[in-house]
C-alpha cells in the first residue's frame, strides 16, 4: 500500500517559488496539489510539422525534429547545434545514447527509401546506414519507429521488427506481417524484457531476447479502426495505447499478462510519456490541443494545459519528461515555427 499526502499538524499556508518568485500559493489547510506551472515558451525555425519523438538524454538536453532537420535544445530553452539532412526527407524516429544520436529519416521524392543517420554528441555526422540493408526482404525499408533501452535499438519498417547493436548491426529481427496482416506503427520499450508493437488493428508483445516469442494483446478496444499510434510502458508493469481515429481512448495494460486493464477516455491522442513517478501524459486533441496527467493507478491529475498549436491534426504535439519531472511540449505555433513550452510539476513529496 502506499500512503501520499498525508500530513499532521496546524493550519499552515504553503507556498512554492521558481527563481525567487511565488508561482503557487495554498489556501490554507489542504495538501499541495500536483499541478503545472510554465516555466518558459521558446521558439526557434519555421518548420513544416514535427514528425519524430522528442527525447532527452542524461543531462536533460531535448532532441526534436522539424522535418528534414535535428535540433539539440539543453533543458533552459538554448539552441545547441542544429543537424540538417535534406530538403528531401522526413525525420521519423530519434533515439539517443551517452556517446551518439541516431536519426531514422525516409527519402520522400518517390523512392521511399530510408535511412538512420549516426550523429556524434556535437551535432557531426560520423555515419549513414541504409535501411533496406537492415531488412533486405522489406517491403518498404523506412523505420516508421525506433526506440532503444539501455544497450540496443529496436526499430519497425511497415513489416520486419528489427533489433541493433550500437553499430547499427541486425541482433535479430521478423517479419511481423507474415501473420499480422497490417502495417506497424509504434513501438514501446524500456529496460525490461518485453517490446510492445502497435499496428492498425492489434497490439503485440516479443520477447528482447527471442522475437519468435510473442502473444498479442485482447481485442477488448481494439476495433478494426482503433490504429495504434501512441504507445508507451512506463517501468511498474503498465503499458498504455491510444490512437487519434475512432475510438479516441487510452487503454492501459498488464505487461506481464498482456491483459487490458482499463479505459480512459482522451479524446485525439498524439503522445504518451511518463515521469519518474510513473505518472502518465497525453497530449491530445478536444476543439484545442491539451495535456492530461493521470497517475499510475489511473486518477486523473490535471486536465487543464492548453497549448496553442498551429494545426494539431497536421503537426503533431509531441511531450518528455525530464530528470526532475519538468514537462517539455513541443509543437508548431501560430507563426509556423517550433515551439517548447516547459512546465514545472508541483507534487508534494517526503
């Protein structure tokens, strides 16, 4: 059992500052909520829509990406160095470690073809990787998604599911469609045993170790048009998949059992991240782009960030966590340019 917010004592007015100024102040007796205060609003390039995640790595820098470039942002809004590929492309999926960036990115005059940039720390380019290499016998060899734990990439074109070492080396991989029969869309990852993969219809579990060992997820919500197209697994056995077409909810998993937990209710959802209190994000869509926070056994903490996006149905909002819980959203504001808004977490802790 655990036991939060639970105080003793006389009638006490709590306050919170950021940088020697009051950004809340309590009414008096009454725990401290968990709420959300923006800390800043930056914006940089005129970009045409965000296509890939936004990641972070150990010190809390941001990498995002417009559609041809790569952006390395440090936890105070600062411009670090920007990776340009081509007019040409399309940025898909980012994952970083310690010592590299890797960029999936797909050739969009025709060809379809793709490709994973390896970028060192400063922004360089040490290294390019043809996709249709990785998985020869692919239909389509671009990554739709690529996701990492602490020593691999796992990464999906529109049929194989592939493992890679840091050098970009095929560990392992198969053919999802051979008996899916639908393109994949998203995968989700952390540092345990499992992968989850998302497709049009289903939802799959494949074991780190041996891809041939997978089970799929029930049907409960999984309509014919639910189409998978945000998942994450946070770290305490959860799994939430949420989509932006009809059905417009959130279904969270047992990750052991693969059995559907509950439902929630969000609307258009582009993104799923969690914090370090395993607290789960959405960012979605309802007349306006929003953010919704639930904690981990499903209650609804906020349910009151707007953010002002350009068109959230072509340009995706896409949200992080960082090491402290502060929140980071990016999107294309009303000027076509990127945008990050941070935002501090107010939760009372012991």
């Amino acid at each position: 059992m655990t036991l939060s917010n639970i105080f003793f004592g006389k009638k006490v007015v709590q306050q919170a500052y950021l940088n020697n100024a009051l950004i809340y102040k309590s009414k008096g007796w009454e725990t401290l909520p968990s709420t959300c205060s923006e800390v800043w609003t930056k914006s940089y390039d005129k970009i045409n829509g965000i296509y890939s995640n936004i990641v972070k790595d150990n010190s809390d820098n941001l990498y995002v990406s417009s559609k041809n470039s790569v952006y390395k942002i440090d936890s105070e809004g600062n411009l670090k160095w920007k990776y340009v590929i081509s007019d040409t492309t399309m940025t898909t999926s980012i994952v970083v470690f310690p010592t590299y960036i890797y960029c999936a990115y797909v050739n969009i005059t025709g060809t379809n073809l793709g490709y994973v940039a390896k970028i060192d720390t400063n922004g360089n380019l040490i290294s390019t990787v043809d996709i249709h290499s990785l998985a020869p016998n692919s239909v389509s060899s671009y990554f739709n998604d690529m996701q990492k734990d602490n020593n691999n990439i796992y990464a999906i074109t529109p049929t194989y599911l592939l493992k890679l070492n840091q050098d970009l080396k095929v560990i392992d991989n198969i053919n999802i469609s051979s008996y899916t029969g639908y393109a994949t869309t998203r995968i989700a990852i952390n540092n345990g045993p499992y992968i989850f993969v998302g497709t049009t219809n289903y939802g799959f579990r494949f074991d780190k170790s041996n891809f041939k060992n997978s089970i799929s997820l029930p049907g409960a919500g999984l309509e014919s048009n639910f189409n998978i197209t945000a998942l994450k697994m946070d770290n305490i056995g959860n799994l939430y998949a949420s989509s932006f077409v009809s059905p417009c909810v959130a279904l969270k998993y047992d990750v052991e059992t693969c059995k559907l937990i509950t439902t929630l209710y969000i609307d258009v959802s582009y993104d799923i991240c969690t914090d370090r209190q395993e607290n789960v994000y959405f960012a979605y869509l309802n007349s306006y782009s929003k953010l919704k926070k639930y904690s981990s056994d499903g209650t609804l903490i906020l349910d009151n960030i707007q953010i002002p996006a350009l068109d959230a149905t072509k340009n995706t909002i896409k949200i992080v966590t960082d090491s402290n819980n502060n929140i980071y959203v990016a999107y294309v504001d009303n000027n076509s340019k990127l945008a990050i808004k941070k935002f501090i977490n107010l939760v009372k802790e012991n």
